[in-house]
C-alpha cells in the first residue's frame, strides 16, 4: 500500500512491538514477564477490518495459559489495555487500534545460580 505521513493507507496490516517488561518476582528468574503491544492498521475504509483483526488477536490468545508461539512457552497471557483507537484524523491515517498484551514466558536457556 501507499504511505501517509509515514503510515500506512492500504491494507490492514499487524505489527507487533515489544515495549518492555515488568520486573521478575524472587525465585522465579528463569520466567520473563514482557509486554507486547499489537498494533493493527487499515486504510480509511477498512475500520470494520480492524476491529475485526484486533478481536481475533485478544479471542486467540487473551486469558490463555500452557501454550507455545514458536520456540516460546507461553505460561500466561492476559490483555493488558485495548484495544483502542489511537489515531484522531482518520482522513489523514486510517484507522489504528492498538492492544497490550502481558506474557508470562518460561525461559527454556535459565541457569539457576
């Protein structure tokens, strides 16, 4: 697709950005608790996409736990914030609605020292 100021106008699209992480509890180094936010994005006419594309991301994987994505172990995974609409001019950019998603993730390289 082509770009608006920088962003994306065509088809929906989902990025995914890991934002950072929340501290590890005491005897429990070998889990990682990242935060990752989904973002998904549509041309103008495409806001039911979006919508549509942000839900099936939270059924998917909101309140789950034992799961694997790839080589991860996912122990948990709650939604954190969203999702929701983050741009204001939709002529300008479209529809965005952004999701946070907590993981809980066991680490499968820890040495306990």
């Amino acid at each position: 697709g082509s770009t608006v100021d920088g962003l994306l106008a065509g088809p929906t699209t989902v990025s995914f950005f890991l934002t950072g992480a929340a501290p590890t509890r005491s005897y429990q180094g070998f889990l990682k608790y990242p935060f990752v936010d989904v973002l998904v994005r549509t041309d103008k006419s495409g806001a039911a996409a979006a919508v549509e594309v942000s839900d099936a991301i939270v059924d998917a994987i909101n309140d789950r736990r034992n799961f694997d994505i790839g080589e991860l172990h996912i122990e948990e995974c709650l939604t954190m914030t969203g999702p929701k609409r983050i741009y204001q001019n939709v002529e300008a950019h479209g529809f965005a609605y952004l999701t946070t998603f907590k993981f809980c993730i066991r680490r499968t390289n820890y040495v306990d020292a």
